[in-house]
C-alpha cells in the first residue's frame, strides 16, 4: 500500500503518461434537449410535434427563437405565388421567403410545427427538388426595425 500512495504523489514521468481522458456529453434518454448542431447535412425546412408549445425558428446567422405559439396573433400568405408568408407576434413579426412553403404555412396554422430552418449552403446540402425550402427569416421588432443576431427584441437599440 505504500508503493501505491508514494506512486501517486510522484512526479516521475507519470504526468505525462496519465492523461485524463476528455470529458464525453452525458444525457439522459428523457431529456428534451435540441442539439446545437444538427449532425447531418441534410436540409428539411421544418419539422412537425404534435401539439408543441413554441415554434422554434432556427435562422442561418441570426441565431433561433422560439416564440410561443399563445403569441403568434396572425398569418399572412400569398396562395398563388408562395414566395412569402408572415407570422406576427405581439412583440416581433417573421417574414419568411422562399419556395414551395404551403406545407409549412398548414402545418404552422394547425400548430403541428415544431421547428423551421433557414437555408444556408454552409450549414446544408440542397434539398431535393420540388421540397420547400425557406430561403430567408427575417425577425422584425414591433417596431418594425430588423432585429441583428442574437438581440433582444424587447430592449430598445
């Protein structure tokens, strides 16, 4: 036993051998925890929960948001051309432009979506044709000044 001890408090060459293995992320089965980066390349504009309590919008360069779905007030959509829809919150509206949206735009309507994304060639591979693709999230304040990454809708600029 007191080689062991000895051992332990040497400072002879066992610094450099025993290294302490790299800290791995542990997460329970359970727990409801969005990754901060999506592993694979593959782009889906949304994602659909039933019932899910907030709409996680997740933008290219602004960071997400998730807004509850008791505060979306309104939803505007162009029907024939699909080119953009608009969701306005009580305290900030989202403009939403891209292709082949209808599919997002009843899915946000009947509260089944759970998440939208923003196309960005660095973050995605193209999807395939014909699959909507959100091309731009632009975040407005109430006031109607676009809101830059990462800032607080709620404090003045």
């Amino acid at each position: 036993m007191k080689y062991e001890i000895s051992r332990l408090w040497s400072t002879k060459g066992t610094r450099d051998q025993a290294r302490t293995p790299e800290p791995q992320e542990q997460r329970r089965e359970d727990e409801k925890v969005a990754p901060l980066h999506m592993g694979d390349r593959v782009y889906k504009a949304f994602e659909v929960k039933d019932n899910p309590k907030r709409l996680h919008i997740r933008t290219a360069l602004q960071g997400s948001f998730y807004p509850s779905y008791h505060y979306l007030r309104d939803m505007r959509f162009g029907h024939d051309l699909e080119s953009i829809f608009t969701l306005i919150y009580t305290f900030m509206t989202v403009e939403i432009t891209g292709v082949h949206r209808a599919p997002i735009v009843h899915a946000i309507d009947s509260e089944d979506r759970k998440r939208i994304h923003e196309f960005h060639s660095r973050l995605y591979d193209p999807p395939a044709r014909g699959e909507p693709i959100i091309e731009r999230i632009r975040i407005l304040s109430e006031e109607g000044e676009e809101i830059g990454p990462l800032a607080n809708p709620h404090q003045p600029h």
